[in-house]
C-alpha cells in the first residue's frame, strides 16, 4: 500500500453521509440537472413491501435525458466544443461532432421515429457498430420518451431475435455493416434473420448505409437514415417521468433467457453525473475515453450518457488495442485527442502488454494530459495493474460493477478523495452502496471471509428498478435468497481496512475478455445437436481473455462420428446461436460427466481440474473414478497443467 489517508477521510464523511441521508445526499446531487418539474420524493418507497422490493428515485419529477446530455450544454454555451469524435482506425476516419451539431442530428432523428409512429414508452431496437449514429439513435429516442435496447453486433440473428420478441419494438434502427480487423460483418442480413426468427414484427427499420458494406432495403419497412434524416423535421424534447423507463439492456443470466435490465430516467441522469466527478475525478470539457463497444454497459453509462450528461468530450472508438494498426493505438488516440481518463477493461491491457512487453510505442507518444486509468468489466490480475501503472505513469483504478447497477459499486473515488491502492482490490463501496458480504445463511462473515457480496437495499439512484416485464424475474434472481438485499452474483471478501475483493461468480456466468456470457446459453446449443447426449460448459482461465469457454460433450450410444467432425459443427452451432463473441472454439468428448448423487454435474470441480488448482472431491460425488478421466483427457487437451 501507498500512504495512508487521514482517519477521518472526505471519502469516509461522503460515504457516510450518502448511508445516514441518502435523500439529502442524491437530492443535492440531483441539483446539477435541469428538471421539467421537480420531484416529490428523492427517494420513494411508499409502495415498497417484503414481496416487492421496488424502490424508486426521484419520483413525482420530470425531465428529459437528451435535454441534460446535449440540449442544455448549447445553451450554456459548448455548442461548439465537440461532443463525440469518431476514431476509426478500420476506416481511417476520423469524425468530430460538436455539441451544436449533435443537438441538429438527434431531433431530426427523432422527427424520423416519431414520424413512423414512435412514441412514448415505445420500444426502439439498436443494433449498430461503433459509430456515433449509435449515440444518435439513443438520444433521438431518450428525446420523445420512446424506450432503447442496444444490441451488441457480436451477436447472432438468434439473440436479435430473443431481445426482439421481449422488447417488442415498433422500430428497429441498424448499421448496415460492423467492421472487424479481419472482415466486413454484414449486419443487415443478421437483421433480416432475426426479424424473420422473431414472432414480433417491427414496423420498420433505419438503416444506416456504410460505404463499407452498403446493403439492400426492404421497400415499404427499410428506411434510409441519411435521406430520411435530411429531410426531417426536427423535434423538441419532451419532459418524461423520472420513474419512466429510458433503456432496456439485455445482460447473460442464468439460462439462455437474457435478462432485460431496465434503468429509469432520473435516478441514472444523477447517478452518472455525479459519478463523472466524484468517481473519474472529471470536470466539463475534458475528454473521457471508454474504450469498450456501445452495445455493453460501459458503452451506454460511459461513451454516452456519462460523459454527455456532464459536458464532456467524449470518443467513439472503432477499434482493438492491437491490431489497428499496433500495440501503439491507444496512447495514439490519448495524445491525438487529449484524453484525461481512459477506462477500459484489462483484457485490452493483457492484449497491448502481449504485442509490446516493454512498451516500446508508448515511447512514441505524449500522453501526459492522461490523469488516470479506470479498469472494469473483469477481475483484474495485478500483473496487468502493475504493467499499466508503471508505463504510465498514473494511478490505475480497479473498480467493480454490472450491467444491472449502471454504474461503479466499489471505486477508489478519486474525485473525492484518492486513497491507496490495493492491487486485486476495487477498493471500497462507493457512496450510496450498503456493501456486505455475507454467508449462506445470511448471516454476516468476519473480515477477510469469503461469501455472497450482497448490497443492502435500497440500492442507490441509477440501478435496476426492475427486469422488463418481468417483476417476478426480478426477485427470484436478485431479492429472494436473502429479502432485504440485492444479490450481486458475485462471492469475494472485505479486508480489515474495508478494501473489496471480487474472487469469482456463484452462479455459471463466465467472462470472456470482458464480456459476460451464459455458459447455460451455451450448453443449451450444445444439447440442441443431434448427437450430443449430455454436456458442460466451463470457464477456463485464459492468459488473454481472462476466461474461455470449454464444452465436455458425451455423445449419444451408437454415434460413429468422433471429435473431429462434432467439434466443428459445436463451434459452428454456438457461433451462429449465440454469436463470434462467445468465442467458443473449443470441444472435448468424454465418456461421462462428473455428477453429485442427485444428478447435479460437477462444473466446479472440472474448472479447478482444467486451471490445474488444487481440488476437494466432493463428498456428494457419485463416481470418484469420473474425475481422474476427465482430468486425462484435460491434460491431453493441453490443460490441468499445475
Ligand atoms: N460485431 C461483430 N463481431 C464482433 C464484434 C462486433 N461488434 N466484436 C467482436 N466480434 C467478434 C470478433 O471479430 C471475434 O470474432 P472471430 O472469432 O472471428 O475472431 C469474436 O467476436 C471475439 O471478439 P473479441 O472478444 O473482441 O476478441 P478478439 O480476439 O477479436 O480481440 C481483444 C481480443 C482483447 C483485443 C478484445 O476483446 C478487446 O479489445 N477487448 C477490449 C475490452 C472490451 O471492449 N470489453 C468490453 C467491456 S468493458
Ligand atoms: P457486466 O454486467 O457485463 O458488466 O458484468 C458484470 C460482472 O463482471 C460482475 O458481476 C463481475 O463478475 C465481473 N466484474 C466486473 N468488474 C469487475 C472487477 N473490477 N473485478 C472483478 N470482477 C468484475
């Protein structure tokens, strides 16, 4: 550890405050917006009982999202400081949209949407690469009350459509192409698919045509985003409820079933505005860079609304760390554009400190206007921390969090008070969070004991009020094992100083280079395939990707065909279900899977089998012989190395 902070440390009264007064605490906050009508209650929990746990912020006040994040900021005079800058390096573009300009572009859009019949509370499906018509799209609907689900392009036709059928959207905007280092993906065909899949029909679709990969339209539902926009009539944005819901973002559980995370207008509008001072420590003007992809959650509170609701610059970036064109690109983009922080997950790190060890690129840019380094999304491995701190020069701040809070849970909150960095820790609870950690019973552990990390409710201003249209989903995931607090699916531990630790996920979540896949979703495909009797999907450690999924398959008695031709078709199934993102490339078949007496198959322990840990046969297993042949047929895979 650096140096110690003072006993009584503005972190510690902040934190506090936030836990005696949190309606002082968020009221104050809310201040720095501008409201259509002024709430009634900053926190409402008049309809709140032990069966329905639902909490609400801000309730009784109106406002517009889209007005806060770019409307405001003209009229207070940054109608010329850019808003977003569009780096593409797989284009070799580079774009920059002012405030003034991005204000035009989002009412015209939105005169588009409401002109096919969007209205408030409707659904619009976004479904777009790393372009700044993403953040149009989202703005545009934000702006008449209409509701957005982003849609990550890593994703099948399949999960298009699932999120299409669960949203229901009147209107679905896409691009007609991604652009990955390695290939042109066309996204209009996955659109088409996934329309005809789905058993809800949008009405129509925007299509943003790229020179790259320019595709067909459907006449009568295509509509071309750039005449259509041309010719528009630009709305006006419209006061909606703080309560009113602004987007879904669908999230992996715990079956193939993706959950529809739902965030309000006006608690997220407090939230990411204070947490762009308190947590990242920045000021309006500045530019804050979240390298991560729009269609995730760091990409909706962190390249959009976070930045944008605070005045800054913010950058849309189509790239990789590596590979567009080399291990440099990053502190490229840092010096080019004057980045204050970047935030990325430390995936992109593992990958930039793999290509160039010593850091050599760096040496070739100015990034001393960089103050800080945010890593999210991932456990981060010290090594990674310690390489990114020591070539940079500045603090590199582990913070944890999820799709469903919105935003950082555990930071070392810089913009309050820096305090000294455990490498492996998030630090501390953020204010307004009731961390705990407690047991299977629910009952507290001691210091520096592993168990569930709960918080307390209620939750503060930003998280997930509830799941779309589904309430009941809504407990049973995250109220029910124990009434009072929310289950965040992760077990860990505090320290004696009250520093977090996240050590793993209690359910069969898994994180590959940042992203959080159901290993359920995937052994559902596997289990589709006509010769595949039983299988597993573990999380295997990966020096690159964190995590990587592995598939055990047993196939079915009488099938003559081997690894060698099933493993192709597996790796090709999960692909198309579920999309390259999955990054599922790997199959082994075995005999049988390791089983408790009831049934239950034995994921962890192949887990620990595969990383080449320590492991307890459970005392619950069936057949202990079971586990010495998948571990001989791991080791001859090349893992269960000690
Ligand atoms: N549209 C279509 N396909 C996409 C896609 C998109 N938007 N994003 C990724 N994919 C594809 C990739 O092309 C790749 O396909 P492949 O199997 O044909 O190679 C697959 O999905 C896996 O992609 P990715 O996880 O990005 O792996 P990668 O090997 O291409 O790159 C890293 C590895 C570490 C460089 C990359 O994961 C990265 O930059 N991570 C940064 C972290 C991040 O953005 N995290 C998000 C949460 S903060
Ligand atoms: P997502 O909802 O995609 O943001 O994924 C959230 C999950 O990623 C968390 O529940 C954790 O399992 C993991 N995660 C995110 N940030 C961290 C972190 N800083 N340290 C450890 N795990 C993290």
């Amino acid at each position: 550890m650096t140096d110690q902070s003072p006993t009584q440390s503005s972190y510690q009264a902040e934190y506090e405050r936030s836990m005696r007064d949190p309606e002082g605490f968020w009221g104050e906050a809310a201040e720095a917006l501008h409201w259509d009508r002024r709430w009634e209650r900053v926190l409402d929990d008049s309809r709140v009982t032990p069966d329905a746990p639902f909490y609400h912020w801000f309730s009784g006040g109106q406002l517009n999202t889209c007005f806060n994040a770019v409307d405001r900021h003209v009229e207070q005079g940054r109608g010329d400081q850019p808003a977003i800058i569009h780096d593409s390096p797989v284009t070799n573009s580079k774009t920059v949209i002012t405030y003034a300009e991005l204000k035009d572009q989002v009412a015209r859009l939105a005169g588009v949407l409401r002109g096919v019949g969007v209205g408030k509370g409707d659904r619009v499906i976004v479904y777009m690469p790393m372009v700044p018509e993403a953040a149009v799209a989202m703005l545009a609907c934000a702006r008449i009350g209409a509701i957005h689900s982003v849609v990550f392009g890593g994703f099948s036709a399949r999960e298009l459509a699932t999120r299409i059928d669960d949203a229901k959207p009147k209107v679905m905007v896409a691009g007609s192409c991604g652009i990955e280092p390695n290939r042109i993906v066309a996204y209009k065909p996955l659109l088409d698919a996934a329309i005809e899949a789905a058993a809800h029909k949008p009405e129509h679709c925007i299509i943003l045509q790229r020179e790259q990969g320019p595709c067909d339209l459907i006449p009568g539902r295509d509509l071309d985003w750039a005449s259509t926009v041309a010719d528009a009539t630009p709305l006006d944005c419209v006061p909606v409820e703080a309560t009113d819901p602004l987007y879904i973002l669908y999230t992996s559980g715990t079956t193939g079933q993706p959950k529809g995370v739902v965030r309000d207008n006006g608690g997220h509008a407090v939230a990411m505005t204070w947490s762009m001072k308190n947590i990242y420590g920045m000021a309006p003007g500045e530019v804050f860079w979240a390298a991560s992809d729009v269609g995730w959650v760091v990409g909706h509170s962190y390249i959009v609304y976070g930045p944008l609701l605070y005045g800054c610059t913010t950058i849309f970036y189509e790239g990789k760390p590596v590979g567009t064109p080399d291990a440099g690109a990053f502190w490229r983009v840092i010096e080019e554009h004057g980045v204050s922080v970047l935030f990325t997950a430390p995936t992109a790190f593992r990958a930039i400190k793999r290509d160039d060890p010593n850091a050599e690129h760096l040496k070739r840019y100015d990034t001393s206007k960089m103050r800080a380094l945010f890593l999210a999304g991932e456990r981060c491995d010290p090594d990674t921390l310690a390489w990114a701190g020591d070539n940079l020069g500045v603090p590199v701040v582990d913070h944890w969090w999820q799709t469903e809070t919105g935003w950082a849970i555990a930071a070392n909150c810089i913009g309050i008070e820096p305090l000294p960095i455990k490498p492996g820790s998030p630090t501390k609870a953020v204010p307004g969070y009731d961390l705990q950690v407690l047991d299977d019973q629910g009952g507290p552990v001691a210091a520096g004991d592993i168990g569930r990390i709960m918080i307390k409710l209620p939750m503060p201003p930003g998280c997930l009020p509830t799941l779309w249209n589904n309430d009941d989903r809504f407990i049973q995931s995250y109220m029910s094992v124990q009434p009072g607090y929310y289950l965040s699916g992760d077990a860990g531990f505090i320290d004696e100083d009250g520093y977090l630790f996240v050590m793993s996920r209690i359910d069969d979540i898994i994180n590959v280079a940042g992203h959080r896949l159901s290993t359920g979703g995937m052994e559902a495909v596997l289990s589709s395939h006509p010769d595949v009797a039983e299988c597993a999907v573990i999380g295997v450690a990966d020096q690159l990707k964190g995590e990587l999924p592995l598939g055990l398959v047993v196939l079915k008695a009488g099938v003559g065909r081997g690894v060698e031709e099933i493993g192709p078709e597996l790796v090709k199934l999960v692909r198309e279900q579920i999309g390259p993102v999955a990054a599922f490339k790997t199959v082994l078949v075995v005999e049988r899977l390791p089983k408790t007496r009831s049934g239950k198959i034995l994921r962890g322990t192949m887990k620990s089998i595969a990383d080449g840990k320590e492991y307890r046969v459970p005392a619950t297993i069936d057949d202990p012989a079971i586990l010495a042949e998948i571990e001989t047929a791991l080791s001859k895979a090349g893992y269960a190395h000690h």
